[in-house]
C-alpha cells in the first residue's frame, strides 16, 4: 500500500519520507483538490449540480445515489483523496531547474553521477520502469554518514529530486506537467 501521483508522470511517494504535496517544495504552486460525483464516479465540477455526463435530470442522479446508498448528506460530489497540480513551462521551469540545482548539492556525488547516466528518454515518465533504481539504491550504501537523521534528511531530498526529475524531463519536452497526487 501507498500513495501513488500519477498523470503526465508517474510513481509512488516515498513512505514515511515524502509528503503527497513534495511538489510544492519544488516550484511555487498550491494543488487542486479533485471531486468526483457519487454514483457515476466521473470528475465533478462542483460548479455543477449533477453529472450531466451521465444523468438526464438532477433527480436522475439523485436516485442513483440513493440506490447506491451514497446520499446521506444530500450531496452528490465527494471529495478525492487527491489533488492535483497543473505545473507550466513558462511560470515554473526556471524555479524548478533552481531548486533542483539545490538539491543536487546537498546528495552524494556518486547518486547525482547516477542521475546523469539515465537515458533521457520517456521512460523517465513512468517511475515504476525502474529508471530510477540505479540512483536510489546507492541511498542505503552511503557510510559517511552515520546520523540518523541527517540519512532521513538525505531520502526526503532524494525523494523530491527524483519527482523532481520527472518533472523537469515533462516540461523539458512538452508545455506543461499535469500530475494528480494521493494523500
């Protein structure tokens, strides 16, 4: 089990070492909190008073939700336990390569050389294509530092530089990163 970001990228979050909004952390942005509209499950605009996408009629949908036993509150929207962010080429690129250049002083030499040896290709999208596994197995092997808390400290910047990686690969190639983060 765990929390998982998915969309223009994807991967999981580092348990216990990363937080779900660790992009906030690299560029200047707050997440939007997703909706979905009981029943039918499709992406709510709470602007909205029913799934038009599915239902007729307000009443339609209500019913539904009643058969579905998800009407209690008289609402016909919940709320994801997600967010997502839209992150842009224009407004966050420059910010993000600045923060990552941050991150990389405070990992290993021999990590960052690890990092610089992945293909830059589309599989640096997809986290669970093991791109990533070369740089991030050194984390458990570095013997210099003995403090537990400065080895917690090192996770959290290599947990945020390998989203942050993704990241900057999306933009790097395309206009935009749209990303969709469980809590």
């Amino acid at each position: 089990m765990g929390r998982f970001y998915d969309g223009d990228i994807q991967g999981k979050f580092w348990f216990g070492i990363q937080d779900s909004n660790d992009v906030e952390n690299l560029v200047t942005i707050k997440g939007n909190t997703d909706y979905s509209w009981k029943a039918c499950n499709c992406c709510a605009e709470v602007d909205e008073d029913y799934c038009r996408q599915c239902y007729e009629t307000k009443e339609e949908h209500i019913e539904a939700a009643i058969e579905a036993e998800e009407y209690e509150d008289e609402c016909l929207y919940y709320e994801d336990s997600s967010q997502g962010y839209i992150i842009d080429k224009e407004t966050h690129y420059e910010e993000l390569v600045k923060n990552m250049e941050l991150l990389k002083k405070e990992i290993p030499e021999k990590i960052i050389n690890e990092f610089e040896k992945i293909e830059q290709n589309d599989k640096i999208l997809d986290a669970f294509t093991g791109v990533f596994n070369e740089p991030t197995k050194y984390i458990n092997d570095d013997d210099t530092n003995t403090d537990d808390n400065k080895k917690q400290q090192l996770r959290v910047f290599l947990a945020r530089y390998t989203l942050g990686y993704q990241i900057e690969y999306c933009l790097r190639t395309t206009e935009s990163c749209n990303i969709n983060c469980e809590y």
